[in-house]
C-alpha cells in the first residue's frame, strides 16, 4: 500500500474526502466500542509542539475507540525539545508506529516529518494550515444544515491571514461552496492564494464584515492571536476593533445560518458571548465532531476504511 498523508485538503480529491465524511457519519452513530478491532495491534503517535486540547484529546480518545494505541509525544517529553531532527524523529517513529499526527509550528517540520516518515503523516495543525479542522467542519454544516455544502455562502471574518482561514480557501475550491473572506487591511492570506481562488470563482477578499455576512448561510470566525504571535496582541487587538462576531453582525445573515468557531475562543473578542451560546452556534457539534471525522480519516490513510 502506498503511503498516504494528509498535509492539506488537497491531499484528497473530492470523492475520497467524500468517503471520509461518510464513514464519519456511521462511526458517529455507532455504540462506543463497536471498532476495537479496527486498528487492533497499532499504535498512533500524537506529536504535539503546540499546546492543544480538541486535538490532543480527539486524537488520543479515537485512537483507542479504534483499539489502537495512541502514543502523545510533547516538547518538553521527547528528544524534540532537545532539538533532536526531525528526520530522525520522523525515522524512529515510523519503526514503532503505523501513523504520526503531527501538530507543529512552521510547514518546513510539516514537510521535513512527511518526508522522513515511512507511515501516513497528519497536519493535527501548522502555522499555514488546518485542514483537518476544516475537514471537520464540512461534516459539522452539513449535519447542521442537512445539505450539501457545495453552492453555500460561507463568510470568514476576521484574520483571513490565519491557518484556518487559508484552510477554509482550500475547501472553497474542493468541495464547491463560495466563501467570502473579510479582514481589515493587512489581514488577508497570501496573494498568490487570492488569485488562485478568485481565478477559479471559489472565493472573494476584502470587505467589511457586514457584506461579507449578509446572507451568509454560515459565518466561522477563529482568535485574532494565534499561538506564536502572542507579542503582536495589542497591535491586532486595535487593528480588529469592530470586527466582532454578534448579533448586530448577524442580522442580516440567512434564517437558517450558523455561527462556527474552533476554539478555544476569546468571548468578547472575535466572538461575543450570546452568539457562542446563542441558538445559530454550533460550536459545541463542531468540537465533538473531530472525534468521528479524525477516527475516519485515519482509517482511510491506514487502509483500514
């Protein structure tokens, strides 16, 4: 078999992004234990440079569901924090384990740890991307809104910069929906990602926040300071003063739409807090959901689908 991994969305074309989602549903609606046998005998390394708690613990719980052993390595726990390659990391790992969920800081380790690495690779997160979080959100607004998420309006606001929101751009062109990306100035992704998105229709930037909601059947937002740019904080702060997800933004949003956010979440920020509890939030759905879609996932890259 060869090796698959999963570094971005494009990493799967449509159909098999499709089956993924799929097996998510069934697994979801199974009895806890019901696949023990799936991955009976294998062991799942969970690398963790970032500190998490969604992933780490969707991760290391599914693992097990699977009847896999789930194997969490951090920094400050393994040869990592002591500067060891990740080369060899990436070797030594792969004679131990079948797989390596990877959560890390800059694509060059994400490539460096696929490169080296003999079993299936997964970004668990990068600083240039998220796929598996939006590959979990795919599942979660089409189970919110009972529909396919191909021909949606899907409004990004705040950070378009941000790994989440360049993970979002991806699943635009993939699985069809248009997504509109709104961000004050200095805030939008890479120029060569724009005009990939704006060439094939998938996507458009710039704006403010209220167009970019305005009939939107969906409105994900994410912090305005990710983790590794905590020194900036005051500068985005100021920078995204108004930018608010609440109900004054959401007034003109589709009856039917829904509020994402990944989490964890600044309330009061980026979302207020009757919006994050509000009945269009689907916050909540969106967290468990990486259970199903990442149990999924790894078993589609280790063959046992």
């Amino acid at each position: 078999m060869t090796k698959r991994d999963f570094l971005s969305l494009r990493d799967l074309s449509l159909a098999e992004a499709r089956q993924v989602l799929a097996l998510a549903s069934t697994l979801k609606d199974e009895a806890k234990g019901s696949r023990l046998q799936t991955l009976a005998g294998k062991a799942v390394a969970v690398v963790m440079e970032k500190a998490s708690t969604r992933t780490r613990v969707s991760f290391e719980v599914g693992v097990a569901q699977l009847g896999g052993h789930p194997v969490v390595l951090t920094t400050q726990g393994s040869q990592l924090g002591r500067g060891e390659p990740i080369a060899d990391t990436a070797r030594v790992l792969s004679r131990y384990c079948d797989a390596i969920v990877f959560r890390t800081f800059g694509t060059d380790r994400l490539l460096g740890m696929a490169k080296a690495a003999s079993v299936p690779v997964v970004n668990a997160l990068s600083d240039d991307g998220h796929p598996i979080q939006i590959l979990c959100d795919m599942f979660t607004i089409e189970e919110a809104l009972g529909r396919s998420v191909q021909g949606l309006q899907v409004a990004w606001i705040g950070d378009g910069s941000s790994n989440m929101a360049r993970s979002f751009v991806e699943a635009a062109e993939l699985f069809g929906f248009h997504l509109r990306v709104a961000s004050p100035e200095g805030f939008l992704p890479p120029a060569e990602e724009m005009r990939r998105a704006v060439a094939i229709g998938c996507a458009s930037f710039g704006g403010d926040a209220r167009s970019a909601a305005r009939g939107a059947d969906v409105v994900n937002t994410d912090v305005w300071t990710s983790m590794g740019q905590e020194e900036e904080n005051a500068k985005r702060v100021a920078a995204f003063a108004g930018w608010t997800v609440d109900d004054a933004m959401l007034a003109e949003v589709a009856d039917h739409a829904i509020v994402l956010h990944c989490l964890p979440a600044h309330r009061g920020e980026e979302i207020s807090d009757a919006v994050i509890e509000g009945a269009r939030s689907r916050v909540w759905d969106q967290a468990e959901n990486r259970l199903h879609v990442q149990k999924a996932l790894l078993m589609f890259l280790m063959g046992a689908a």
